[in-house]
C-alpha cells in the first residue's frame, strides 16, 4: 500500500519514518509523480527484471545474491 506522510526532515532513523524527497534532476516538482512505497517499487523491479541482482551480502567470507524475483518471495 502506498501511503503518503508529511515528513519536514531528509533523513530518518526510524523503520516506519518518513522522509521528505528531494528533486536533484532538475525536471520540476516531485508533486507531479505518483507517490510509491519500497515494497511497490521492489514489486515493480521483480516484474521487470526477475533475474537482475537485487541484493548481495556477504557472509563469512562468501557472497551471498539474491535476484528481485527471490528477494520480493521472502520480503
């Protein structure tokens, strides 16, 4: 779900926080695109490019990878 919240601040430390966005490309005003949660956009991601590499950790020495298609599964 996508939800919209005021946010004064650019930053925030808090899992459920929110941040006010910033428009460095020059195009305009952020108020003209749809506003999307980071699960839609992993959703998005998953849709468009199952196999491309979404996250990659490692662990004791070896990499651990995860394509948006794994990661949206168990996110």
């Amino acid at each position: 779900m996508n939800v919209v919240q005021f946010s004064p601040g650019l930053t925030t430390f808090l899992p459920d926080g929110a941040v006010r966005l910033r428009d460095s490309s020059g195009q305009g005003s952020l108020t003209t695109v749809p506003p999307l949660s980071v699960p839609s956009l992993l959703r998005q991601a998953a849709e468009r490019n199952p196999d491309g590499l979404a996250l990659a950790v490692k662990r004791d020495g070896e990499w651990m990878k995860w394509n948006y298609e794994q990661y949206n599964k168990v996110s």
